[in-house]
C-alpha cells in the first residue's frame, strides 16, 4: 500500500580513490561485496543503487553514504544544505506511490543551493 513517508537525515560524500567516475566506483565497491556480474542491470551504478539501497546514494558525479535516516511524518518536502564539504543534511516528504527514496533524494540534491 502506497503511504506517505518522510525522512530527515545525513548524507557523507564518499572519496571515490582511484576510480574517476561513480560508474567504477560502483563496480569496484559491487566487485569487493560479491557482485561480480551485473544480471539484469544496465549498469554497476544501476546495481549499486538497488544492493546497497539504504546504505547509499549516487547524485550526479558523486557517491554519498546514507549516515543516518529517520522516518517521520508530514507532506512533500524535498530539502538538503550543507553541513560541511562532505556533509548533507536533508529532510524528505513524499508519497510512496510516485516516487521512491532515490528519487526523492535525488530532488533534494539537484534543489540544493
């Protein structure tokens, strides 16, 4: 049943090392936690976002880990600033029969000034 959520926590932008774009990062990271092929995804960064759904993000060129997360209550929001270079701090209100956490995040981010 399709409901609405709202969630407020923290995101971390992950070092991607040596890989130069989130797409090799997220075969490297699926590689190291026993993925090694991609099935019926298009892509690692496809992969990545449905395994490690809850633990991570991806957003344009960058990879952030999902610090922390809390359910709430309350209507569509879709709101994140930054706490430091490598910190966000986001709040998200949205029905679950439109969009998922990905999605909404992901309007968080591109409305972020």
């Amino acid at each position: 049943m399709s409901q609405y959520e709202v969630h407020a926590g923290e995101l971390m932008k992950v070092d991607k090392l040596d890989a130069t774009t989130p797409e090799e990062w997220c075969e490297e990271y699926c590689k190291e936690n026993g993925i090694e092929s991609l099935d019926y995804y298009d892509t690692w960064e496809e992969c990545f976002n449905s395994e490690f759904s809850g633990e991570f993000i991806t957003h344009k060129n960058d990879v952030y880990r999902i610090l922390r997360d809390t359910k709430c209550t309350g209507n569509d929001i879709f709101y994140a600033s930054e706490d430091s270079p490598k910190k966000i701090n986001y709040v998200l209100s949205y029905y679950n029969g439109g969009c998922g956490f990905s999605e909404a995040i992901t309007e968080a981010l591109d409305n972020m000034k």
